[in-house]
C-alpha cells in the first residue's frame, strides 16, 4: 500500500473535538428546541390544560350528588331540618319559631293593671310600675293581668316549649315556668294552681293554669303575673307580643 495513501485520514470516522473526542451530530430533538417559538408554545399549552381542569374541577364540585336531593331540600327550606340525637335517632328541629300570644285565654278579659318598669319610659310611668310590698316599693319585673270584675281567667303558655318549674310560692301563689326555643323562658305567677307538671310538654294555646291571688299584689285580686327572660335577661313583654 502507498504510504501517502495509508496516513491519509479515514473519510468515514467522525470527526475529532478540540478535545480529541468524537463529535456528535444535534439531535432533532435539540434542534427543535433551539427555535424561539418552542417554549412559549409549550408554556401557552400548559397553561390551557391547568384552567381547563381547574373549570371541570369547579363545574363537577357545584353540581349536587344526587338532583332529588337538591329538589327536596328547597321544598322543605324554612320548614324542619332534622338533627341526629344521642342514639343516632333523627330529631325534627322547628326552623321557625312562633309569635308570642296573649297569656290570658279570652284574650278580651283581662288587660294590663300593672305594666314592666322600663328605665328607659318616661319618669311619670316610673310610679305607676313599681310594687309596693309592706313597706317596700320594687320595680315590676312583668305585666300584671287582671279582668275587670276581679274573676278568675284561664292562663295559657304563649309558645310551646317544656315545663321546667312548678311551685307552691308563699308569697308569689303558685308559680309555673315554661322554657322555649332560643333561650327564651316565660313565668306565670299568682296562680290558683297549676294545671301541667314540671317536665311535661305544652303546645301554644294549652291551658296552664287559672289566674288567682297571691301575698305579693294582694292589691290586685285575682291576676296574673307575667314575666320573660331571653338568656337570662328581663324583657318587657309588652313588646314581644300583640293581643290582637
């Protein structure tokens, strides 16, 4: 063989580096990626797909599981919903709660004789609601209810709820208390007696008791002493119900 043809380099081995490795030919791939428009391509593409799932996600989450629930869960918005008890055992709740009624039964026979010390009425209706009591003068904590000719008269509850106090008072005649539905408790004092038993039921309109007399307002005959306590507060019931 020619020796100039023999040192003559090999025309099919890769070309040599600087570094004397072998060159290696740009992948597709590489080339692709070297153009400017590839990135914010991929960039624009990705964002599309992350909001088109965030909207599915959204769509599916605000749909209900199961559509006759959602019908019948607006037909019976404002009426009961039902709670789980201590056994489990559903216990309807009363989503509404009822207006307050007048606590004489014959809502015509007996009117106010002594109206709520309210501290903030004017000071000429300050005297006309204190209770004088031997010689002791306290503001009224309730409306007192009395009829004209001095007759007893039927008591009713003013809203359903439990009774949770009844008592043969000294002063006070018997004394009967009713506890509602949102912290709410009625008294009815200066009874002849009672006609429900300490944790019993009522319903609005059920008859508690008859109107009598008691040491307290022995001025005021036969009557009922009337009183609400929201939380624990004194209310004026005058403001919390209608007679008519």
């Amino acid at each position: 063989m020619n020796e100039s043809n023999k040192n003559a380099p090999n025309r099919e081995e890769a070309p040599k580096t600087a570094q004397g490795e072998p060159a290696q030919a740009p992948s597709s791939w590489k080339k692709m990626l070297s153009r400017r428009w590839v990135f914010p391509a991929a960039y624009v593409a990705a964002a599309a797909i992350i909001l088109t799932l965030v909207w599915v996600y959204q769509d599916t989450d605000q749909q209900p599981l199961n559509p006759q629930n959602a019908v019948n869960d607006a037909q019976g918005a404002g009426t009961t919903t039902a709670a789980e008890g201590k056994d489990g055992e559903a216990v309807e709740v009363i989503a509404s709660a009822e207006n307050m009624i007048w606590p004489a039964a014959d809502q015509a026979e007996a009117v106010i004789v002594k109206s709520f010390f309210d501290a903030e009425a004017p000071e000429e209706e300050h005297a006309a609601a204190m209770v004088q009591y031997n010689d002791t003068f306290t503001p009224n904590t309730g409306i007192d209810l009395a009829r004209q000719d001095n007759k007893p008269f039927d008591v009713q509850a003013v809203q359903s709820g439990q009774v949770t106090r009844v008592e043969e008072h000294p002063v006070n005649g018997t004394v009967v208390e009713i506890t509602h539905a949102g912290e709410l408790k009625t008294v009815y004092q200066s009874l002849s007696g009672a006609a429900v038993e300490e944790g019993s039921e009522v319903k609005q309109g059920d008859v508690i008791g008859q109107a009598g007399r008691s040491e307290f307002e022995k001025d005021l005959g036969n009557h009922l002493h009337f009183e609400v306590y929201q939380a624990g507060n004194l209310m004026n019931p005058e403001t919390l119900f209608s007679k008519k």
